[in-house]
C-alpha cells in the first residue's frame, strides 16, 4: 500500500473544503436553521409529534441524510472530474498508485467532507431541539457507510459526466427529490396504503428509515433491511468502480 501516494491525494482533496468555507460548510448551516424556523413554525404547530417524537426532532435525521446524500455524490463527482477536465488525471494513473489507492484517496476525503457536515448539521439540530440518540454506533455505522456508498456514487459520475452540467443532473434530479419522497419529513404511516407501498420502492427511505430508528427506534422499515441495503449498494458502486478501470471507460480517450 503506498500511503503516501493516498494521503497525498486525500489532502489535495481535503484542502478544496478550506477554499470553499463559505459554500462547504457555512451555506449548509444557514439551509438547516431554515428548514428548522420553516418548518418547525409552519408544520412543527400543527404536526405535534410523529411517532411519539416531537416533529422537530423527527426531521433531524432526514436533514442529516439529505445533506450527507448531495454532498457526498457532489465531492466526490467533482473530485474526478475537474482533473479529467484539465488533463492531469494521466499523472495520477501513470503515478505509482494502484487503482484502489486513487479510490480509497479520492473516495475518502469526499466521504470525510460529507461525514463533517454531516455532525455540523447534528450540532446544529442540538441547538433548535433536544435531541437523543438511541444507538450511537448504529447511527455511526449509518452515516459512514452512506458517505462511502454515495461518494463512490459521485466518483462514477465524475467520471461519466462530460461537461459541469451532467455533475448536478444526479444530485438535482434525482437525489433530491428521492429524500424528500422517501419520509425525511414524513412518516410514511401517514400515506395512504398505495403510496406506502410505493414508497417502499424508494431506496433512500431505507436510509433515512435507519438512521431516525438509530435515534428514536422508530422506523417505516426494518433496520436490517436498511443496513443491508446501503451495504448492497456500496458493493455495486465499488463493483462499477473496478469495472471502469480495468475498462479504462472514459479515463484512456
């Protein structure tokens, strides 16, 4: 294992977030204190509590999962792409760095980046509501893998994307969306039987599901199918990973 190689990549990556404060860390706190003045007023007064938890309480995991989804596909999208786009990604693959050197590089520092926001937001939260946390290390164990899945997610549309624009059409259309119609605001109980079922269908309720039962033990879905949900999707992301560069899909021309 060439330590410094990878440590190399994942302090040039980690550096961006220290150039980018503003846009990396103090835009996504001011959207949390939003969302909680917004809807702990308009929804929070009339929703009292969802599942024995205070409505503002019952948001805090979505929030988390919605921030840590985007930022996480955002960072390590970006990552791979802006040196295919300037030309200097032939340095790192005829750099004596093995392939799984640059991904665990690239893919680590996206997943710290997401992983700090991440527990800047919990902070946040702690300041509008008071929070519990039922099972620390599941919550852990949640988050982490998360990070790791969507940020693999990210590389491979960095490197998929050909222009700036096909970096957001995920994160935008996609993403988005998915979180706010998979229960991060809403318990799931509260739809009618078809759309309950149809969300069943939504993977990322699996993982807000998960990590609000880290932090209430409530659920619209079993845990373990929530673990072992992000765990599939880790292993096709890092599957599609190994598949690119063995193929050199869009990295040799």
């Amino acid at each position: 294992m060439n330590f410094y190689g990878v440590l190399a990549i994942y302090r040039f990556e980690m550096s961006r977030t220290r150039r980018t404060l503003i846009q990396s860390i103090v835009a996504p706190v001011i959207t949390t204190s939003l969302y909680f003045i917004v809807f702990g007023a308009a929804i929070g007064s009339r929703i009292q509590e969802v599942g024995g938890v205070s409505y503002g309480a019952f948001i805090v995991p979505g929030l988390i999962m919605l921030n840590l989804l985007t930022n996480s596909i955002s960072n390590g999208s970006f990552g791979i792409y802006f040196p295919k786009f300037v030309g200097t990604v032939y340095e790192i693959l005829s750099a004596p760095v093995s392939t799984f050197e640059i991904v665990l590089g690239y893919v680590g520092a996206a997943a710290s980046k997401a992983l700090l926001l991440g527990f800047i937001i919990l902070l946040t939260a702690s300041l509008f509501i008071e929070l519990q946390i039922a099972h620390p290390l599941i919550m852990l164990a949640f988050l982490i893998l998360t990070a790791i899945s969507f940020s693999l997610l990210g590389f491979i549309l960095g490197i998929w994307a050909d222009n700036f624009e096909k970096l957001s059409v995920v994160p935008t259309l996609v993403i988005t969306p998915l979180v706010f119609l998979g229960g991060s605001f809403y318990s799931t109980d509260m739809l009618p039987s078809f759309w309950q079922t149809v969300s069943l269908f939504n993977p990322v309720l699996y993982l807000v599901s998960g990590l609000r039962w880290s932090f209430y033990e409530i659920s619209d879905v079993n845990v373990w199918a929530s673990l072992g949900s992000v765990l599939l999707f880790l292993l096709i992301c890092f599957s599609i990973v190994v598949w690119i560069f063995k193929t050199g899909y869009k990295l040799r021309s």
